[in-house]
C-alpha cells in the first residue's frame, strides 16, 4: 500500500508541476478568473491519479479485492501528497517566481470590483479585502490555504473512486 501511495502521489505532484508550468509560461495572457479556471483543472487532473491508484492496488497488489474504507484511505493518502506538491510549488511561486502575486491579485481584484459594484459597495468591499490580504497574504499561509483546497479536492475523488473500485 506504501508503495502504491508514493509513487501515485509523486506522479500525481509531476502532472501539477507540468501543468502549472505550462500554465505559467503560456497562460501569462490570461486573466485571473480564467487563470484559477486552469488551476483547479490542474488539480482535477493531477487528483485523476487517486482513482488510478486505488485500482492499481485493488488489481495488482491486493487480489482484485479493496474494501471501502482502505480505498479512500489510499486516496486520501495520495491526495495528501499532491496537497503537499502544490503547496510547495505555491510557496516556490510566492516567493521566488512572483514575490509580488498577493499584490499583483489585490490590484486586480480591485479593478474589478470597481468596475461591478456601486462606490459605496466598493469601499466598504475594498477596505474588507486590503485587511484580508495583509492578515492572510504571507506566502505560507497561501501554500497552506492551496495544500487544504487540494485535499478536499482529493477527498471528494477519493470518495467516489473508492464508491466505484470497492470490491469484496
């Protein structure tokens, strides 16, 4: 089972870094809304390796049988470790790639609003917003925050896989 969760959850962490790279490098047009569109289908795509590794014990290591509960254990395992991987590629991003992301949002998450909403709305929106960013915007809290996202992610495919790839 050890096995099984390393290496479905290395693959699963080489799949994210691929794709985000990718991303960066070709998607530096695009703006935010469709950039986090491409970040939670990154994770989508690299949690596909959850099912992929359940089966592979189911089929290979533990005689066509899984239970259950050991198949969203494994799952879960296997989405820890990409919560992990993208985590640590979002702390490497906030500090070394792009140490001005929490601003650079800030800035367009502003615009934005300003352009939707009335200036009464906006102000109390903004100042609401600014507060967040200073208390929350430190890139280790963001590694933690994008390691949660990606593990209940995770735990919502390792459900389902585990509710189809069960076997008595």
């Amino acid at each position: 089972m050890k096995n099984t969760i390393i290496k479905y959850g290395v693959l699963s962490v080489i799949t994210a870094s691929v794709l985000f790279f990718l991303a960066l490098t070709l998607g530096k047009t695009f703006d935010y809304s469709t950039q986090e569109i491409i970040g939670y289908l990154t994770m989508v795509v690299s949690l596909s390796f959850v099912y992929f590794g359940i089966k592979h014990f189911r089929d290979n290591e533990n005689n066509g049988v899984v239970s259950f509960g050991k198949a969203l254990l494994i799952g879960v395992l296997i989405s820890a470790c990409a919560g992990i991987g993208f985590g640590f590629i979002d702390y490497i991003y906030t500090t070394q790639i792009n140490p001005e992301f929490a601003s650079e949002y800030l800035e367009k998450s502003l615009e934005t609003m300003k352009a939707t909403l009335s200036p009464e709305e906006f102000e109390i929106k903004k100042k609401e917003l600014t507060v967040q960013m200073e208390q929350y915007g430190g890139s280790g809290f963001m590694a933690c925050i994008m390691f949660v996202t990606v593990l209940i992610i995770g735990f919502i495919i390792s459900l389902i896989s585990a509710m189809f790839l069960q076997r008595k």
